[in-house]
C-alpha cells in the first residue's frame, strides 16, 4: 500500500497543491512583518512543510519536507509569488482564506492516508493527519511570535481537520479491506476534502463558534464541611483595629474630663 500511495498521481498533484497554498499563507504572514526575501521563503518553507516534517518524523521515516525535491520547489515557489504579488493576494482576503481552507483539507488527507498506509493505527492516524494539517501554521505562528492560529482563531479551524481525519481513517480501513477500489478512494477523499472546506468556510460566514466555558454565578459545595471553607488567616487585623478605636475614644474622654477638671 505504501508504494502504491508514493506512486498515485492524484496524491501527488494534491500534495503539492497543499504545499503551494499553504506557502503563500505563511509567506504573507512574513510580509506583513516587514522581514527580508530570506525570511519570506524561510517561513513559507516552513509553513508549507512543517507539519509534514512533523508527521514524517513521528512515524520514522524520511521527512518529504527535506528529500523531496517537488515539495520543496513548490513550497520555495510560493514564498517568492507572495513576494512578487504579496500586495495583490492581500487584498483577496476571501481567496486567501479559502487557500487556507484548501491546504487544511488536503494535509488533513494526506497526513491521514499516509499514517494508515504505513502501518499506524486509526487514533494514530488521526492525530498525525490533525499534525500534517495544523503543524505548520503553528510552526509560524511560533516563528513570528504569534498567537498560535488554532487558539487565536474562534471559529471552527481544528474541528474541521479532525473531522476529516476521522471520516479518512474509515476509507482507508474500507480500502485496505478491498471494499474500496483506487477510483472511489480518491472521490471519498476529495468529498472529504470539499467537507472541511466547508465546514471551515461555513464558520467565518456565519459567525459558528464552538462554546466556551459554563457561565456561571453560584457555588455548590457543603457549607458545613471544614476542610471546604476558607480559613480566616487574618482575624489580627480587625482586633488591632477595634483596639486603635477604643484607646482613641478612651483617651479623647480623658482629655474632656481633664478639660472640664481645669
């Protein structure tokens, strides 16, 4: 399964579609900083590939963001377009985000299919297919000294990548049993990815936020319980101050008492 996997056309197509959007999120990131043409391929280089790098060494394999020549070129490809029409694609906020949204569904696949071909089990799988897809925007997040984006943005960015993780470990385990030939392996997998692409889109148009904690104004706990209330570790203090309060009165009533003896 390994080498039919490398040897797929349409894998390969996709990763380096993967590899060329996510390099032009990462490298405007890097204009926007102001850094040099140096730092722009750096992070698109990195933005691209990082979580594939993370993947490939988790699974002990050689990492595809260092030995394979097509994913660098395209990663290095796209760090030096953003350079060139970084002021044009800024303004494409929508298509940015949809770039995004696109290399997030292809990684997740990706990074999925490979963990199961490999021999990984499906919760494995998963996580390494969350890593392969969310890597490397931390990776520059990080480098640029940034909120990372899966905490920074509100809505839905990790929970569309781990559907599609999950719902990938399936076609591959149908796959794998020869109850899905290559042909409907592919469609699944492009069907996951306009999935997460949707989901991804769906929850900036429409403002779709996962909640937050419980809000909440009332304590429940046994009142009467000792080792549950707050001890009053400062009672001193109102003694020192009743104490300051009385001797003041005290000596005003013997200054009158003089006053009026006088």
């Amino acid at each position: 399964m390994q080498l039919a996997l490398e040897s797929n056309m349409f894998f390969m197509l996709v990763e380096y579609l993967a590899v060329f959007c996510c390099g032009l999120v990462g490298g405007l990131a890097a204009v926007h900083k102001n850094y040099d043409l140096f730092a722009i391929l750096v992070t698109a280089w990195l933005t691209a590939l990082g979580g594939g790098i993370l993947r490939d060494v988790l699974l002990e394999v050689p990492p595809v963001g260092i030995t394979d020549r097509w994913s660098v070129l395209s990663a290095l490809a796209s760090g030096v377009a953003i350079a060139v029409l970084h002021l044009e694609v800024d303004k494409l906020k929508w298509s940015m985000l949809t770039l995004d949204a696109l290399a997030l569904g292809l990684f997740a696949v990706i990074g999925t299919s490979k963990a199961m071909y490999l021999g990984a089990s499906g919760m494995t799988s998963v996580f390494l297919g969350m890593a392969t897809a969310l890597g490397g925007g931390l990776v520059r997040d990080m480098l640029l000294n940034d909120v990372p984006m899966i905490i920074r943005d509100k809505h839905w960015y990790a929970v569309p990548s781990a559907v599609g993780c999950i719902i990938d470990v399936f076609v591959c385990k149908g796959r794998m049993a020869g109850l899905l030939n290559a042909e409907q392996e592919i469609a699944l997998d492009l069907v996951i990815i306009a999935l997460v692409v949707g989901m991804r889109l769906s929850s900036v148009i429409f403002n779709i936020k996962l909640p937050g904690a419980m809000e909440r104004h009332t304590v429940y706990l046994p009142g009467e319980a000792r080792y549950l209330r707050r001890p009053d570790i400062t009672p001193h203090k109102t003694d020192k101050k009743t104490d300051k309060t009385g001797q003041s009165r005290r000596a005003g009533r013997d200054d009158k008492s003089r006053r009026a003896g006088d």
